[in-house]
C-alpha cells in the first residue's frame, strides 16, 4: 500500500477529492460486527453508570476531550440517558506525572487512581503504538475495564490488545483522526437517537 499523497501534481481540488474519497471509504470499511459490538459495550456502560475515561496523545488528544463533551453535553439532551465521560488529559495533572514519574505512565497512572472493574477505558491513537495507551489498556484490563480502541495504520498493539478496536484503514494521519473524529461524533448522536426522550422530537432538535 502506497502512502497519500504520493504525487505532487494535483491541484488543490484534485487533492481535496482524492482526500475525501479516502476518508469516506475508510469508514464504509469499518466492520459493522466491529461498530455494533462497541456501540453495545459504550450503550451498556452508560445504561449501568459506569464511567467511560478517554486518553490520546496530540491530535487525538483533542479527539478524545472532544468526545467528552458531546457525551456529557450533547448526548443527555433530550434523553433518557446520563453518560459519565471522564478525560484522562488535565493539564496540570499529566504533566506533573510525566515530569515527576514517566512519560509513559501519564494514563496509566490516573486509571489505577479513578477506575473501577466495569469502568471503560476509550483511547485513540493513530499509530496504535504509543507506549502510554499500551500501557493504560494494559493496567485497565487487569483491573478489569472494558478497553475500546480508535486506531489507524495497521492499528499497532492496540488493535491486538483491546477488547473492541475500530481500525481505520488508512496510512494517513490527517484521514485516520478524521474518520476516529466522526466516529466520535457517530456514536455520541446515535446514543442519543437510540435514547431520546420523545421520538416526535426527531426532525424539530438540532444534533
């Protein structure tokens, strides 16, 4: 497999539809068994108020706080569900960790101080390699979390390790946070939809 762009000689159109024609058919790609078990595991873990913590690094550092907002905001509005979304990505608190303890541990560290067995730990990661993540599935499956991955590239370690992963089957970093941004988006509106509180509110309420 090629990495895009593998040409300079596109004009910015061309590579504009060249880019979203990768992006739409990295979703169409995504297993459907894969998507409705993780819909199961987030919608079950809501449902039982356990809490779903979220961790990434660079731009899918962003993704992942992302996703706590349209959760805890965006998905109780108008439904019958209360998500608790909790980001494993304070400033104040990774920073001291990497500085006093270990790059590596910045996740890890807070799982093994908030979690719980029934908790879910949701990372993303492109590469699916970055030593952190490893590390914070690994700790939260021996303490007993569901482990869900948004991953890209050939999905790392992070694919083989995690309960549920969602490869985006991209060598693009730009198209793999774009495809785990929509998931995020996907599933924060289709909980919502699958939840709402008055069905006649469909089509009169922004998502």
């Amino acid at each position: 497999m090629s990495y895009f762009p593998d040409s300079k000689d596109l004009s910015l159109k061309e590579f504009l539809i060249s880019y979203s024609e990768i992006l739409k058919k990295s979703l169409e790609d995504i297993e459907a068994d894969q998507l409705n078990e993780v819909f199961k595991a987030l919608a079950k873990s809501v449902e039982s108020g356990a809490t779903i913590f979220t961790c990434g690094n660079g731009g899918s550092s962003s993704i992942a706080e992302h996703l706590v907002c349209d959760f805890i905001k965006g998905t109780s509005t108008d439904s019958k569900i209360d998500p608790k979304v909790f980001p494993l990505l304070t400033t104040p608190v990774i920073t001291a960790i990497a500085n006093d303890i270990d790059y590596e541990d910045i996740f890890s560290y807070q799982i093994q101080k908030y979690a719980n067995k029934g908790d879910v730990l949701l990372s993303v990661s492109s590469s699916g390699n970055s030593p952190n993540i490893i590390k914070a599935i690994e700790i939260s499956k021996k303490i007993g979390l569901i482990t869900i991955s948004f991953v890209g590239f050939d999905g790392g370690k992070a694919r083989e390790i995690s309960d549920f992963a969602l490869h985006v089957n991209s060598n693009n970093y730009g198209i793999c946070e774009d495809a785990h941004h929509s998931l995020m988006h996907i599933f924060a509106q289709y909980l919502r939809l699958q939840y709402i509180d008055d069905e006649d509110k469909l089509g009169n309420v922004k998502f």
